[in-house]
C-alpha cells in the first residue's frame, strides 16, 4: 500500500517527460505532506492509487495507439451492437437537476467570479480545474479550497467598488466540479510516483466535503474521455470513494464532456457503464474540433479554414449536436451544449451588442437540436442563454427521423477562409494564451473572444495543419495570392507577431511581461513542431 513514506514502487515510475515542453504539475519543493495535505488524506488516497493508477496507464497507451492507427488510416467508427445499444436501459433523473438550461462555468481558483456565477441566477455552474485554470499546483489547491467553501456555502470574496465582503447567496444552484483530465499526472505527493490527476482532483474534494450536509450530491464534470471503457475508471473511482466514505455507492453524480472524436461514437456505451452516477453529456464542442483535426491530421481534406469563418452549425458539430440528445433522451439523460467563445463586453457597446447576438442565435440553434440546456463564461449571458430554452428540459423530446448513425465526420467543404490573416490571429493567439498560462491563467479573454486551452489548441493543430499539407492545401495572403506555409514563414511570423505585442506592451508596468512572451512564443512554436497536441 502506498503512502507518503513507502519506497517508490518502480512499476508506477515517472512517466519521461524530460523532452516535453509543458511540465507536469508538481508539488513544490517544500512541500510536506503532513503540512499541505488533510490530516489522514494519504491513507484515503492509498487504496485509490494502488487500484487505479495502472489502469490510467494503460487507458492512456490505447487512446496513443487509437491515434496512431487513425494517422495510418484506420479511423474512428462505431462500436458494434451491445447491451448499451440494444437494452431499452433508463436513468432516473433526480428533480434537483431536472432544470440545467445554463451551466456557468469558470476557473475554480478565481474566488471573485465563482461567487459572482453562484450569483448569477444560473441553474447550474461548473467550477473548472482544468481548461480554464492553470495546471500549477497553487492553482489546483486554491481552486480545490474554492469548491469546498462553495458546496459549504462560505465562499466570499471582497467587493473594492462596493468595499464589502460578498457571500453566496442561497439558492437552489447546481455546483459541478470539473477535474483535471485522464491524461494529466499528478507528481510530488508520494516521492517518486506518478498518480492521474483525476484521481488526485476528486479523491482531495470527496475526503474533505462532508456528503450529509450537502444540498445535493457531489457532482463531478469528467472531461477529456475517449472511450466507453474510460468510464468504468471513473465508475470504480466513484465507487471506491464511497464505500471508503461509509456512504451509499451511487452517492456522487456526474455528468461527462464529449470532447473527443473517438467518444463521439461511444456516447451511448460510455453513459451505460456510468448508468449508476451519470446524468448527462455535454458537447465540448472547443475540445471536439481540436480532437476532430488531431485525428485527421494526416488527410488534406481536414485542412480547415480559419477558426472565425466556421460557421456554429457547421455540419460536423450539427451532425453530432443532433446525435448526442438522442442518446442522452433515449435513456433519461440531459444534454447539454457548448461554450460561445464571444464575449459580451460591459465597455465595448458594439462588441456586446454582437456577443449576445451570436450568443441568442447559437443557443437558439442548441435549443432547435433539443439541447436540454448549455454552456456561458458571464453572468451577463445567463438570461439570453435561459431563455432560449423555454421548458426546464426536453427530455420527453426525441428527432424526427433521427439518424442513429450519422456521418460524424462530414468535409468541411464550402464553409470559410483559409488565410494568411488567420494565421497570424492564430500564431498571435497562442503567443497571448501560453503567456497568460506563464502567469497563471487557466483562459484569457483575448480580443473578445475566451481562449482557454481547448481554443490554444485548435490554433496550434490548425498551424500544423497548414504546415504539413503546404503543397496541397492553399492558404491566401492579403491580395489573394496563395502563399506557401513552409516552418520558415511559420518561424518568422511568429517573430512578427512577436514584436508586435512587444511593442503594443512597451510601456506596460509588468517588469516580465517581455520576458514571458518571448518564453511563450518559444513554447507554442515548439509544441506545434514536437507535435505535442495532447491538452496540456
């Protein structure tokens, strides 16, 4: 059994993470386990580890060799007929969720603005320790501190406008906890090992939340899978937990991000093996269109256009927007849609006027898919996202004609631009995004638009795209000339785009600001050319 003082076992050694440009979260080197952990948490994780942590190895190795046998041509398809297809199998969805028509979702390190969502009249929010927060270990212990005192109802934060302490309110507000994903490792709470920091992130809120005074059942938001067998990691983790808690072993409820190609046809399998905690999906819609190009890497035909020229309805995100509540409906699930990524702007009145306009029109279209309900980053969304969802579910609502089948992967054909311009914004992107990570950001809101690390890497898979297809694909410049994307042009753009935000950021009062964006620059150009494409 292991715990913070038994010898490292060298069958759970390290991963080799020595060529890789973004580290694994660690705790410091200060850190001491009787100090910084909740008295008796070692002992709580022990079990954990030992029953799980090779499993996540081993989950990890299919999903690199899922993503090999896609790049030699062997793509994703669905699973043949099994009990979770054919069985006419149901959940009961509990009343205290049946309304989830806005989940607002936010970093969980950001005190300020998890009260402020809690706040906002939202069915539901989402405190995220992943995407949207910095995968540094004073991030996650903060954000970890954050959720507690939220499902305790003694989160607060201090009001310098109104120069007042401003708590949450009561209300009847769904609190859902997003971990960090199956991929992401967890180092320096037992030396010398390695453990998933799903595991680290769910097992440090169950051993500290107290299941009799909640309002509800601890929810847990799994992002990232990319199969069925995925969730029965999370069904024992969940289950293990429970039986440690001394509570009943379908005490803790999830809900789970599609956010990946492969899972897109698994949903139906992956709910089954969660059928005793699941409550929904949830297109993650960011993440999905960086997994659709990572696993068509290799095919011309995926070079896409400009990320701002697709369309919200293109058909490869219609096509499964419509699939995932015919799942979720058949079986008494939830589905809920995605992100919005332009932000509605309190200085800006243009800007926000088109933020809340594209925000009506593609909640409108979730709505019309029978989405039960979706997702927004800004309390001033919560009203206009609400509304487009008139009834508090549309569970009873099944497609007409509805496809069980559907092509998932349909050409991007006929919708965008591919340009030099788009480029720039996505090399100028990334260059803000990993400068934002450098100093702790999880997302940043970069020209009105929330970049968090599913939109860093849709930019990042979309250079390389442009790259590795230059002599098939044609990329337009300014005067609609094609110009060849070689790794120079890539190189000296990211120069350009470099001095530009130098300069633009010349007089800042941020003494490293300089220092950070030439480190960001770096490292962004770096991933795309290890082709590091992994969410991290």
């Amino acid at each position: 059994m292991a715990t913070g003082t038994t010898k490292p076992n060298p069958a759970l050694a390290p991963l080799p993470f020595s060529n890789r440009i973004v580290p694994v979260n660690s705790a410091p080197a200060d850190f001491d386990s009787a100090r910084d952990l909740p008295a008796g948490f070692l002992e709580f994780l022990a079990p954990l580890h030992a029953a799980l942590t090779l499993r996540q190895r081993a989950l990890n190795a299919r999903r690199d060799f899922a993503l090999a046998e896609a790049h030699a041509g062997k793509i994703p398809d669905y699973l043949p007929p099994s009990v979770a297809t054919t069985n006419s199998w149901r959940i009961e969805l509990p009343a205290w969720c049946a309304d989830q028509r806005n989940q607002m979702t936010g970093p969980a390190d950001d005190a300020d603005l998890v009260v402020k969502m809690l706040n906002s009249g939202a069915p539901g929010v989402m405190l995220d320790l992943e995407d949207s927060t910095a995968n540094m270990w004073e991030h996650n212990a903060r954000g970890i501190h954050n959720i507690l005192e939220a499902l305790a109802g003694r989160l607060t934060y201090f009001d310098r406008k109104r120069n007042k302490t401003v708590g949450i309110n009561p209300s009847t507000i769904v609190i859902l906890t997003r971990p960090r994903g199956l991929h992401l490792h967890q180092a320096g709470v037992l030396p010398g090992e390695l453990i998933p920091a799903s595991l680290f992130d769910v097992a440090m809120v169950a051993y500290q939340v107290d299941f009799r005074a909640l309002k509800h059942p601890l929810c847990i938001y799994i992002p990232k899978s990319e199969s069925a067998d995925e969730a029965l990691w999370w069904r024992d983790l969940f289950q293990m937990i429970a039986r440690l808690k001394g509570v009943p072993v379908n005490s803790i409820k999830c809900m789970a991000l599609v956010e990946s190609h492969p899972l897109a046809y698994q949903m139906e399998e992956f709910a089954w093996n969660l059928r005793d905690h699941i409550l929904g999906l949830n297109l993650g819609r960011w993440d999905y269109m960086a997994s659709l190009i990572h696993f068509n890497l290799e095919n011309p035909e995926w070079v896409l256009p400009d990320r701002n020229t697709i369309p919200h309805d293109v058909a490869f995100f219609q096509n499964l927007r419509t699939l995932l509540p015919d799942i979720c409906h058949k079986h008494g699930m939830l589905a809920i849609g995605g992100m919005t990524a332009l932000y509605p702007s309190r200085e800006d009145v243009e800007l926000n006027a088109r933020a809340l306009k594209v925000l009506a029109e593609d909640k409108k279209n979730e709505s019309l898919c029978l989405m039960d309900g979706a997702w927004t980053g800004h309390p001033d969304q919560n009203e206009i996202a609400v509304s487009q969802f008139p009834v508090p579910n549309q569970i009873q609502a099944r497609p007409v004609n509805g496809k069980p089948r559907p092509d998932l992967r349909p050409l991007p054909t006929g919708i965008g631009k591919r340009t030099l311009a788009g480029t720039r914004a996505a090399i100028r992107t990334v260059i803000r995004y990993r400068n934002g990570v450098l100093n702790g950001r999880g997302a940043s809101l970069l020209s009105g638009y929330m970049e968090d690390l599913a939109t860093d890497r849709i930019y990042r898979l979309m250079i390389a795209q442009r790259m590795k297809h230059a002599d098939k694909v044609e990329v337009f410049d300014d005067n609609g000339a094609p110009i060849r994307h070689t790794p120079q042009l890539i190189s000296d753009l990211f120069d350009e785009e470099l001095d530009l935000l130098l300069r633009e950021n010349a007089k800042s009062t941020d003494a490293q600001l300089a220092a950070t964006l030439r480190e960001a620059r770096g490292m962004s150009e770096e991933m795309i050319r290890r082709a590091e494409f992994n969410p991290a």
